[in-house]
C-alpha cells in the first residue's frame, strides 16, 4: 500500500483485506510504520481470534475427525484458524476505521461486510446477505471475472492491463460488475458465470459464517453501454447459517522435492521416463544402503507427452514430441534423505539420457509438507477480538439468534421429460462447441463447472454431462479407498444454465500434499472441453 497511502487517505477510500495471515496485529504495526513515514493519519483496526492453536490440547482428545477423509484429529499441529465472518469487519467499520486487517476470514466476508456496514442489513436477511457474499465470491479472485482463465482467452483484449473488477451493489442486493475504463479484459455473461461456479461445490449449500447461500437461481444480464462489458446480477437466496465455524488445521507430513528437467531429441518421451525411472533406482539403492526408507510417495510425468488425459491423451505419430519436461516429484519422512534425492539429480545430465538440457531452477528445493484438516468449531466457543491503532477496543459478540444446525432439504433434480423427449440427430460436438468451463479445488477435491453456451443446448448437456459420465472421463484421476465408491457429484444451476460437478479425491491430496504437475485441478476443465456430445441434432441452426 505504500506506493498509495497519500492517495487512498486523500480520497477517503476504505480498504479491508485478509492479509494479516498468522500474525494480523503484526501487520497493521508494519502498515502504521509506513503511514507515519507518508505522514498520514489512517485508523487501522485489526480482527483477531481466528487463531485456536492456545486450544489444541483441549481438542486432540475431543473426538474430532477431518470433514473430508475422516482421518483423527494429528499428533502434531501447526496452525489451526478458523475462517470468521463478515460481522466484525462491518463493526471495525462502524467503529471508524479506515482499514481493517482480519487473519483468516472467508474471501467474500471482506466484501460482504462493507455492504452490511453501509445498508445495515440483518442477521436475518438471508437473502441479502447471500447476494452480498455472491458479490464478493465473483470478485475474490480478482481478474478471474474480467476475463482472467476465461475459456475463449482468445477473445480477451490486453491481459498486460488487466483490470479488476468493480461491484456497485445496491440496499436491495442487485448489483453490478464492471471494471475501470482503458484497461484489458472482458465482462460477460461468460467471463462472470465461469467465476460463479468457480470452486462453490453445492451451489443449493454454499456455506458461509453469515449465511447458507443458494446460487441455482442466480440471473447474470450483460449491460449495453459500458466500455469493456458490464452484468446485472440477480437472484441469489440464503437461509440460516449453522453454529459452526470451519476451521483450517494444518500439520507436517514428511518432505517434498521436485525436479524439473527439459529434454530434447527423438523419444523425448521415452527418455524423460527413463531418466526419472532410472534416478529414482539409483537414490533407492542410497537409501537402502544408508538405512532410509524408502519415499512415501513418488510421482513421473513427462509433460508434453499428455499423461495428465490419461486415456484420452493423442497419440502422436513418429515417435511421438521431440520435446518434453520431466517432471518427477518425491515424498519421504526425513529431510536428510531428500537432500541425497537433490544431489542425485545432476549426474543424469552426464550419465543418462542425451539432449537432458538442465535442471530447471537449479537443484531441487526440499520443502515441508503442510497437510490441512478441516473440522467444525462452535461459535460460541471463539473469542474475537478488535483493535484500533494497535489498542483492543473490544471483543466482538456473535449473535446465535439466527442460526440453524438442521439439514436443508432439497428436492433432488428431476429427469425431466425435456430430457426424455429431446431430439436425436447425427451431429457431434466438443463441449468447448457448446460450453465454457472453469475448474479449481477444495482440498482433495477438484469442482468443474460447465456452463451452456446458449439456453438450447442445456438440456442436452444434462443428458449427456451424468456425474457417471465425468467420472468414467476422468477414472484415471480419482483415487478410491473402496471399489464401489461414488466420488463425483453433480449440482445444477438452471438460472446461469449450468452444472458443477464435484470429484473428490481426485488431486493425490491437492495443494502442497500433491505431487501433481496440476495439484489444484486448474487444467481440468480444460480438459474436458475435448469431451464427446453426441447424437444430437444441428444445435448450431436451433440458434440461428
């Protein structure tokens, strides 16, 4: 913020962000330094109590499992935050400040707050607070709504000025997305239903601190007029949010190092598997000889030969790409067996393959491996606290009144008789013909949305788009614990004419767990835009 202080204090401009990660108070002291060298004076509030490591014994014997595997609460435990609300950024506003800073606080509560703030709503208008938290999912990512990973890229002007997008909501929780005049980008209703369904698992149970958000109905409109596109974005409902907050726990799980190293020439493929193959034989061969055992995980890809499509990759003709990238990526237990791992890249390019060009970023980095567990903490059990200029003012009360812990039920999607009526025909069709898709990650699941290119051509995507048909696509990806098991689940939102899908366990662990070239899923929507629709009629001239 340096570079704009006297700015942002000029103008009056109020920023809120999550940035103060583990040590808010910290920050803010560090952002105090630099408005008293600009000679500014900014009242800087701070949020704190997302922190419970002081309350890790207390929980290690309380029973609780992971969300999402259902593992034991770890041994050892390096952080633990729970993800706090939109309530206390607004009362850090109405308290004055001119900045807040918050540790762990979900995404959209930074922008749903200012709104609560200005228009005063309720704890109990769950509609306008879902539309607010909408407000604030579509803009979190910042440039991933203007035109930022949008499936037609090519369509996407100046991505060196990109600009980020701009809300102006109203009291009643319509609200439009634009962005500044003379910058890059695109707002439309493409660019912003991809950042709808980006990540957002059950859209019918979007769960928030302030509220359960159901995002199936939701209407995006493109504005004429606006310079660089503008939406109008309507419909978003809420019921009560649960007694819980979600709480993000990590813990150390080994090591990890990966080494990158392009190769060139003919079977460039062959050779890259060879190499990776034959460095982890030598360094076991160490290993075992030194009494270390062996890795715990290991992971060979060549990139540029397609192992990432599995079955679906194209075979390439003459021997396939006289370029490619090993990508050979190793967990272990102990640090000191990975730095035998590191050292034993450089010798494959004197004593392996020809046309091995280097090892990208020199020898590989050894890093420690911070696995998450997600669990559930009560509300009333969190102490939050709020300081201004570094002094505490308060502790922030959070209202239960509003909150419900019951189950609500969704009618599940009928097969409709459109589906059972819909015409046949002899075309076929990539989906990328008739459909945008986004992807990204929770944990060790990967969300893919699939969004129509025109009303028409939904029904025919929901016939053919099952959850079984994605997860026979991407069979190769999913990692069962039993053989019967149903890992992908698909959501639909008839109001953007959409399906999110969810596979879980299908990111060998995600994030820094996973040893994956793509450990967030962000290539899978990709992907599947090479998927087959078949045996429909010429959708193109319905159009016309």
């Amino acid at each position: 913020m340096a570079p704009y202080i006297k700015d942002i204090h000029r103008k009056g401009v109020r920023v809120i962000s999550n940035a103060g990660g583990i040590n808010p108070l910290a920050c803010a002291a560090a952002l105090q330094e630099v408005a008293e060298k600009a000679d500014v004076d900014l009242k800087i509030a701070v949020i704190t109590g997302d922190d419970l490591m002081s309350e890790k014994e207390n929980l290690r014997g309380a029973g609780i499992t992971d969300l999402e595997s259902g593992k034991p609460f770890p041994e050892s435990v390096h952080s633990m935050n729970v993800y706090l609300g939109a309530r206390p950024v607004s009362r850090a506003l109405d308290l004055g400040a001119d900045i807040v800073i918050t540790g762990r606080c979900v995404d959209s509560g930074i922008v749903l707050g200012p709104l609560i703030h200005s228009f005063g709503w309720n704890r109990d208008e769950f509609d306008l607070l879902a539309a607010g938290s909408l407000a604030g999912h579509l803009i979190e990512c910042g440039a991933q709504c203007t035109g930022g990973i949008f499936t037609d890229w090519h369509l996407v002007p100046d991505w060196h000025n990109i600009g980020f997008p701009i809300v102006e909501c109203s009291s009643e929780g319509d609200f439009i997305i634009s962005k500044p005049p003379d910058t890059g980008g695109l707002i439309s209703f493409g660019t912003v239903a991809e950042q709808l369904v980006y990540e957002v698992g059950n859209p019918q149970r979007y769960l928030l601190p302030d509220v359960t958000c159901d995002f199936s109905e939701v209407s995006i409109t493109e504005i004429p007029g606006f310079e660089g596109g503008a939406v109008k974005v309507h419909g978003a409902k809420g019921s009560p949010p649960s007694t819980f907050y979600k709480v993000n726990a990590t813990y150390l799980d080994g090591f990890r190092a990966t080494a990158v190293c392009p190769v060139g020439g003919p079977k460039a493929v062959q050779k890259g598997k060879l190499t990776a193959e034959s460095i982890l034989r030598r360094t076991r061969l160490i290993f075992s000889q030194l009494g270390y055992e062996d890795y715990s995980a290991v992971n060979i890809q060549v990139l540029g030969s397609e192992d990432t499509y599995g079955p679906h990759a194209r075979r390439s003709i003459d021997g396939g790409p006289r370029e490619a990238v090993i990508w050979l990526a190793v967990h272990h237990k102990q640090k000191e067996a990975l730095e035998i791992f590191s050292r034993e890249i450089a010798p494959a390019g004197t004593g392996m393959a020809p046309g091995l060009t280097g090892v990208i970023g020199g020898r590989p980095r050894i890093s420690p491996v911070l696995k998450p567990f997600f669990f559930h903490y009560p509300k009333s059990n969190v102490q939050i606290n709020l300081f201004l200029n570094g002094q505490y003012v308060e502790t922030f009360e959070e209202d239960l009144t509003f909150t419900s812990d019951e189950a609500v039920s969704f009618d599940p999607p009928k097969i409709n008789s459109e589906l059972k009526d819909l015409p046949s025909g002899h075309h076929t069709y990539r989906l990328e013909d008739l459909a945008y898709t986004r992807s990204g990650d929770k944990g060790n699941s990967a969300n893919i949305g699939v969004i129509a290119r025109h009303p028409l051509y939904y029904p025919y995507l929901k016939k053919t788009l099952t959850a079984q048909a994605l997860e026979n696509y991407f069979e190769h990806l999913l990692e069962r614990e039993k053989p019967e098991e149903e890992l992908v689940s698909r959501y639909e939102l008839p109001g953007i004419h959409a399906l999110n899908f969810v596979l879980r366990n299908s990111l060998g662990g995600g994030g820094v767990a996973s040893l994956r070239s793509d450990p967030q899923g962000k290539a899978l929507g990709q992907m599947l835009l090479d998927f087959q629709i078949k045996n429909v009629p010429d959708l193109k001239s319905l159009i016309e």
